[in-house]
C-alpha cells in the first residue's frame, strides 16, 4: 500500500468521524468542502432535574433545631488583662504581694477570648462588687477569619 493510499484512507476516516459527530450534533457535513449549516430543528427537551422544594418556615425551623444541638456546649472565656514573658528564676521568686508588669496599659481594651480565640474586646466594670467586663467592640465572623490565618 502506497503512504499516498494510506493517507487518503485516514482523511476518509477522518471525514467520516467527523460526519458522524457532526451528524449527531445535526452540524456540517464534511466531504472536503465546508456545507452551510441546515437550520436546525429543536431538540427533545431532556427531563427536567427534580429538586425538594424548601419552604421558608422549613428551612428556619431546620436552622433552628440545629443551632439548639450546640448551645449547651461548654466553652471557656477569657478575659485577658496583658500578657508578658518572664524566666523560670523570676517566676519561681513570686510571692503574695509581688507584681507583675504587663504589656496592656492601664485604660486599654482588654481582650475577650472564647476557647483561645479573640472574640471581642471590652473594659473592665464592677457590679455588686464584682468584677464583670462590658464589651466595647466585637470582632465580626470575617475579622475572626482574618486573625486565624495570620
């Protein structure tokens, strides 16, 4: 067989696949020379997906029993006053009465941690003679996001 025979061969089946696909896809024929495109007549629609339709109640009520799943959980707050680095000698020196510097300044927002991450930020209030914290600025669900890919 001659590489003039094969070739041609190969343009055929070529041409051929190509009709097919066209054929299928109701495009242009090839046989060498590009036709214009019959006018295409519309398809069978294909089924249509079926979905559950949501009810706005449905899907609030849902929202709702799952957040009840979680609010029992336990979390620890913190409430932090400042924070400082000191050797072990110095730690071990402690006694009633010592005191300890902290990198907070005194008036400055303190820190309010939920499980070790910053959640807000308040001043210090006493309340019957206790010791609470009023929240001044709380750190949107975003700015949280920000902090813990720092």
């Amino acid at each position: 067989m001659s590489e003039a025979t094969s070739e041609q061969d190969v343009g055929d089946d070529w041409a051929a696949a190509l009709n097919e696909q066209n054929a299928a896809a109701g495009g242009v024929e090839v046989d060498g020379d590009i036709a214009s495109a019959p006018a295409q007549e519309p398809r069978a629609a294909a089924n249509p997906a079926v979905f559950q339709q949501f009810e706005g109640s449905g899907a609030r009520a849902a929202t709702r029993n799952d957040i009840d799943l979680v609010l029992d959980i336990p979390v620890q707050l913190t409430v932090e006053l400042g924070r400082t680095k000191l050797p072990i000698r110095n730690l071990l020196q402690l006694a009633q009465g010592s005191v300890v510097e902290l990198d907070g300044l005194a008036g400055e927002p303190m820190d309010v941690l939920v499980n070790g991450c910053l959640v807000a930020q308040g001043e210090v209030v006493v309340v019957n003679e206790k010791f609470g914290i009023r929240l001044t600025d709380v750190i949107t669900p975003s700015e949280r996001m920000k902090r813990l890919n720092k």
